[in-house]
C-alpha cells in the first residue's frame, strides 16, 4: 500500500500490537495510538528512541487517519489499523494468524506430513484445505465451510505464483507461521559450557513434545526446519529431507531412527552429566 511504513509486515504488526492488547482484546484504545506509533519507528529503526519526538510521532499518525474508531467507543479494532497500514497479503496473514494460531515448528510439520505423504514438497488446494481444516480441529477451532473455502482460495491466490494449482512448504510456513524461530533465542557459541547446557535443556524440551527423551517423527522434522531456516530462509521440502537424513545419519548412533537425547548433545559437542 502507497505511504505504508517501509518494511512493517505481518510479524512486525502482531509484535507491536501485542505489547499494548496484552490481553488479546483485538482492540486498543485510542490513547494508545501515540505509544503504538512510537513501537513502529522502533521496529523500522527509523529513529533511535531519544530523537523521536511528538513530531516524529504525529507525522505517522497523521498518514493512517483512515483508520476510524467505527464503534465509537474510543477503542481500534486491530483490522481497522492493519488495513490502512500493511499490504493486502501481509493484512490477510496478520488477521488468519490471529484467527488460527500456530503453535510451533512441530505441529507444523506433523499436519504437513499428512498431506505430503510424498515428501514432495507441495501440496495441492484440495489438501490445503484438508491441513487447515485439521489445524482447526487441533485448536478446537470451528468455521463454516463457506470461512474455510475463502481462506483456501484466497491462500491459492496470493501465494501460489506460478499458478500451478499448488503450494510449497515454503508458502505454508510462510502463511502459518508467526512466532520468531525458537532456534533465534539462543547462541550455542557464544557462552559457557554450563548457560549452553542450560540452554541445549531448553531446546530439547521445547521440540521433544511427547517427552520421551528422544526426538522422533513431526519432532525430528520441526527441529531440522527451523535450523535450515536460520541458515536458509526459503524452505524447500526436498532440502529439509536431505538435511533430515544428514542429521539421523551424523546423531543417530544406535540407528532407532529417533534421535536421543544424549545423542543430539553430542552433535551438538555437548557432554551431559
């Protein structure tokens, strides 16, 4: 959209948002305009915080006057402010996210195994159907046909782009997926050995959801996913199966096919007492 801030995307919006609806209302109240404004010029690293000033402030309010309080009641719906402020595709990922949440990397990869039964790396408009009708039923989620026909359509619409009736595992993470990369919160070379013990602990258990001690299936997929991405952000799903069978053939030292705790340590260079 002409006069939308420079680089402010779905993610960006949510987070900004987030801080001020911490409750999850959809709404913000108007006196909360100026400090969500100020959170934009952050985001965009347009001004350090001690040369922002009320001017700075006002100008970009003054750009998305448009987004009007249609309720009267002093409050802004999050739509009302996402329409005039994020591109088409990037409006229609914040509202969809919001609506169905993505847990995690896991989740991800277990609906998408599903469908991909192949491990082609595509699936087709039928199946996306099919991922997001079973995306809802894991959230407890109901929608009525029509909501999730408009969904699928609107998904094939924008993201398929060479309109071959198919969207790639890039496109669905991208569609999906909000929350930073798990993987992003820590820097397994730039602490002691006991903080990367503590934080190897973290990163088992976030991704060992069945908590069995072993790394098996979705959670093998999920855990490859986001440490391709760190390096590779355009996710293809050939390249996740080759980095997959890299990983079982470098950890997997009693060939279970799963990867043990211990064992993912020791890729790591990690001893565990």
């Amino acid at each position: 959209m002409d006069g939308a801030p420079e680089r402010l995307d779905a993610a960006g919006f949510l987070q900004i948002w987030q801080r001020l609806d911490m409750n999850n209302h959809g709404y913000i109240e108007r006196k909360q305009l100026d400090d969500f404004f100020q959170h934009v010029l952050e985001k965009l690293g347009n001004k350090k915080t001690e040369e922002m000033t009320d001017d700075h402030i006002r100008r970009l309010r003054e750009r998305f006057t448009s987004a009007q309080d249609r309720s009267a009641d002093g409050r802004l719906q999050i739509q009302e402010l996402s329409a005039v402020m994020l591109p088409e595709e990037e409006n229609f990922l914040l509202l969809f996210r919001r609506e169905m949440p993505l847990d995690d990397s896991v989740e991800f990869m277990r609906i998408w195994r599903n469908y991909d039964a192949d491990s082609s790396g595509y699936i087709s408009a039928l199946e996306l159907k099919g991922f997001l009708q079973d995306l809802l039923v894991q959230h407890r989620k109901s929608i009525g046909p029509e909501k999730l026909e408009e969904y699928t359509v609107t998904m094939m619409k924008m993201f398929d782009k060479n309109k071959d009736g198919r969207l790639d595992l890039n496109d669905l993470a991208r569609i999906l997926s909000l929350r930073e990369n798990f993987l992003l919160k820590f820097r397994m070379d730039a602490c002691s050995h006991d903080d990367r013990k503590r934080d190897f602990e973290k990163i088992f258990a976030h991704y060992d959801v069945s908590k069995t001690g072993a790394l098996e299936g979705p959670e093998v997929d999920g855990f490859v996913k986001d440490m391709m991405e760190l390096v590779k952000p355009s996710l293809g799903g050939v390249d996740l199966d080759k980095f997959r069978k890299s990983l079982l053939g470098h950890c997997d030292i009693n060939g279970d096919g799963k990867i043990q705790k211990n064992e993912l340590a020791l890729c790591l260079g990690l001893k565990l007492s």
